[in-house]
C-alpha cells in the first residue's frame, strides 16, 4: 500500500501518518509544496522514533508523481466524493491520496478522477476528519480488504499468558 500526501501542511498529522505507515509496512509519498520542513520538531515527536524506519519519497508537484507511477491505481479521499470508501475494492499495490488540512485535493484532480475518488462518511455539521485520522480509517480498511498481508495480527500479553 502506499500513502500520498498531496500538499500537507501540518507536520504532526505528517508524522503520526509516517508512524501509521511503519506500522503497517507502507509506503508514504509527499507532494510538494509541504507547509514546513522535514527536520521540524513536531514531525519527529509525532512520528517518534519510527521516522527512520520510514519509506518516504518527495516529488515536486502532482505531475511529477504522475511521471514516476505511470498506471499506478490512485484513490483519492475527499469529502467531495460519491462513493464511500468501504465501497471501494483496494489492491496490495493501490495508492491512497489524501490533500491539504485546508483544502483537500484540488478539484481539478477530482474531476479528472471522478470514478476513484472515495468520502468517509461523517455528520453534515463537520468539514472534515482530521488528516491523521482518515488516513488510518481508509488505510485499515483497505489492508483490511487484503487480508493485513504480512502483518501481526495476534499480540501477546506481556506479564501473563491469555487463557484461551
């Protein structure tokens, strides 16, 4: 799986997304313009110490993603969409997109992409989820689709032993 920030502007919702991504052995793609800097506090202390662990890439700008995964499978979560996301059938190799805290994707790309844009759906009253949180909501739900492929999916108690 693989996580594309398009434009991401607050770094802590960077670096607990970075920290979801080692966790779950995915992939996290970073379009640029980014709202701060790599190197900042607050995306080490969201992402502790797991950042190094991470795969990341940077691109310069939307078109430049585009370049280097020609034919790659995209879906882009807006709350613009039509379908929800539990609708969706997601591949091992697909590629989730989420856009800025302040604007989302930009609805030229959506409209270009109508069909593989997917919403989490949430009361009329809010704008929207929080960046961190709906990369988790859709991330899970499409590894879920996939079986958590080579994930843990059984923890052990530390200081006891379950009874079952």
């Amino acid at each position: 799986m693989h996580i594309v920030l398009h434009q991401p502007e607050i770094p802590a919702n960077t670096g607990n997304i970075g920290r979801t991504c080692v966790a779950t052995g995915t992939s996290l793609h970073l379009i640029e313009p980014l709202g701060f800097r790599l190197d900042e506090k607050s995306i080490r202390r969201a992402g502790m110490d797991y950042w190094g662990q991470l795969d990341v890439t940077r691109y310069i700008n939307y078109a430049e993603f585009q370049e280097r995964h020609p034919g790659a499978k995209i879906w882009y979560a807006t709350t613009k969409a039509k379908r929800v996301y539990t609708e969706a059938s997601f591949s091992p190799d697909d590629y989730l997109m989420f856009g800025k805290e302040s604007g989302g994707i930009p609805e030229e790309i959506l409209v270009e992409n109508e069909r593989a844009c997917i919403r989490i759906p949430m009361m009329d009253q809010i704008r929207s989820l929080n960046l961190s949180n709906a990369v988790a909501i859709v991330l899970y739900e499409a590894l879920r689709q996939n079986h958590f492929g080579g994930m843990q999916t059984q923890g052990e108690l530390h200081r006891l032993q379950w009874r079952d």
